[in-house]
C-alpha cells in the first residue's frame, strides 16, 4: 500500500479555513502523485491549536468548531480525494446537532464516503483557566471524553484504525485496536515543545513521542502513519517529527523541517503479519486472565494478595 503522512506547519490565528483546505489539497495531489493511496492528515488540522488559549465555550464553538463534515469549507479536500481516488484520515473539532464538543477524526475512503469516526479518549491537560501559565492546554474544557471507543475499518482491503495525539502515548489504544486486527493505525497530533505541567527538557518531547510510536507499531505488529501540526502558530511552538514506523519498530520515513511536508512509504502489510504470525502471535501467547487489572483499576492502587506457589 501507499501510505503518505502530510505534515502541517503552523496554522495561525489569521488564517482562513479556505486558505487551510488549499493546503491540505496540494499535499493531497502531491501524495496521489507519488502514488499513495491514502493520506494521513493532523489533528485539529483545519485551525490553529486553539485549547492553548482561554475563552467561552461559546466562542470557541463559534470560530474553531465544525458544525458538519463535509461542509463548504472543507468540501474541497473530499472532491480531491475523489478524483484522484485517494483515502484520508482528517482531525477536526466537532459540534454535534445535540450540542456536544468533541476532538474528533474520520476515515475517508477512496470514493470520499466518510466510513468511520474517532473521538478522543485521552484528554491531556486542563479545564480550569492558569493565567500564570504561557499558554493554556483546555482540552478538558472544551472536549468531552469521546464516546465511540477505538474502532478498525477495512477499507481498499486494509485494516485501519484511528487514535488522536496524546492516545499515542497510551498503550491500551494500540491494543485494543490490535486485537481487533488492525493493520495500519494513523493519527495527529498536536504537541507543543514547552510542557506547562512541569519542566521537561524541550528534546523529551520529540524522544518520547518516538518511544511510544516505535514501541507501539512492534508490540501491536501494526504500521503507524503519525502527522504533526508543527513550527511556530502565533508563537507558540510545537514539534515536527512525523513518521511512518513499520511493525519492526523501525522509522522508515521521516519529516525533516517543521512546514507543510508530504513523506511517503511503500507499506508492505505482510510484515505485520509475520510479527502477529511468530513473537506476537496473540491467540497463541496472550494470557488476558492476567491481565485483569487493566480493566479493573483506573488509577494505580495497593498490590493484589499473591497466589500460593506449590
Ligand atoms: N494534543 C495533544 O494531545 N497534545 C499532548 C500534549 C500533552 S501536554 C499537556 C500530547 O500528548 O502530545
């Protein structure tokens, strides 16, 4: 398969919605002229970062959220992927008909139906307004836990499934979405080089981001196609990295700068199936009645009482 991954650099205040769409497009062309046939774009791709600053529900519904999927503004990005037969993966803030808010991606396929959708479910950061921080991170304000699980979808004969961002970080995601046989998991993110939790080192942003694709995509048997929204949006920094990481753990593509940048990979999907075929071989290896906890405890909390050893 064809996987291209399309980096975003920044997304500023004052950019238009159309202006954003032109550039997914161009990526777009350039991905189908390089012959993938599916394109993994960021999260919350249409707009700037905006839970990094403090405001009403309100008013972040009313500039940064879309009311439907497709609309006008975005309609162009569909007409593209049907003409040239493309899929994508898309990251948008969503405002249901109830009301309800959530961080939100869908799967196009090559026909631009949209077939699946994901709502975030790990939300960092905070709901409360901290005016001595350098920037706010409000997910927590602005976006509901999302309410849909993590789901695969075949489509062009491959198994695909979806998490946004910070869910990267998390093995469960990968897992759940494994044992439901993914093939290839694609996301977005948006993750800025200063952490307003505590002071971590600006180079731990990238490393861990790393860590956890190329542990993920091996311990899953999965490919990973990962898109950034990245450089500087307003100021504010976030970091670059996108990648396409094979079952073997290994980054066989890479962005290089922090702008708009297509990278593209042959994705050879018998490879996942050599992995889950031998040392992750599932059905054969897994013990889930050992694993219960992980279902069982939310937080971390006393040690179980020990079973007797003969
Ligand atoms: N967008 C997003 O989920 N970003 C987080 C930043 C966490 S720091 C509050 C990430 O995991 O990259």
């Amino acid at each position: 398969m064809g996987l291209a991954v399309a980096q975003m650099g920044a997304v500023n205040l004052a950019d238009s919605r159309a202006a954003v769409v032109r550039r997914l497009v161009e990526m777009m062309r350039e991905a189908a002229a390089r012959q993938a046939e599916f394109v993994v774009f960021p999260e919350l791709a249409l707009t700037t970062f905006f839970p990094r600053y403090w405001m009403d529900d309100a008013e972040a519904v009313e500039r940064y959220f879309e009311k439907s999927m497709p609309n006008a503004d975005v309609q162009p990005l569909f007409d593209t992927a049907r003409e040239l037969g493309i899929g994508f993966y898309l990251g948008y803030a969503e405002l249901t008909p109830q009301g309800r808010q959530f961080n939100t991606a869908i799967l196009v396929d090559r026909s631009a139906k949209i077939i699946g959708k994901y709502r975030k479910i790990h939300l960092p950061g905070h709901s409360d307004h901290k005016p001595d921080a350098p920037f706010q991170h409000l997910e927590k304000k602005f976006f509901e836990v999302g309410d849909l699980g993590f789901g695969v979808w075949e489509t062009n004969d491959v198994k695909i499934g979806m998490c946004l961002c910070n869910d990267r970080r998390w093995p469960e995601t990968y897992r759940v979405m494994s044992l439901q046989s993914a093939e290839l998991i694609v996301l977005g993110y948006n993750t800025p080089s200063l952490n307003i939790h505590w002071n971590e080192p600006a180079h731990l942003r990238t490393t861990t981001h790393e860590i956890v694709l190329q542990a993920s995509a091996y311990q899953n048997a999965v490919w990973i196609g990962a898109a950034a929204k990245c450089g500087f949006e307003d100021g504010h920094h976030m970091i670059g990295s996108s990648m396409i990481v094979a079952p073997s753990g290994e980054i066989v593509a890479r962005a290089s700068g922090e702008e708009d940048e297509v990278i593209t990979a042959r994705i050879d999907l018998a490879l996942g199936q050599t992995f889950r075929d031998h040392v992750f071989n599932f059905a054969k290896h897994r013990s889930p009645h050992h694993y219960k906890l992980i279902v069982e405890r939310t937080g971390a909390g006393d040690p179980l009482p020990r079973p007797d050893a003969d």
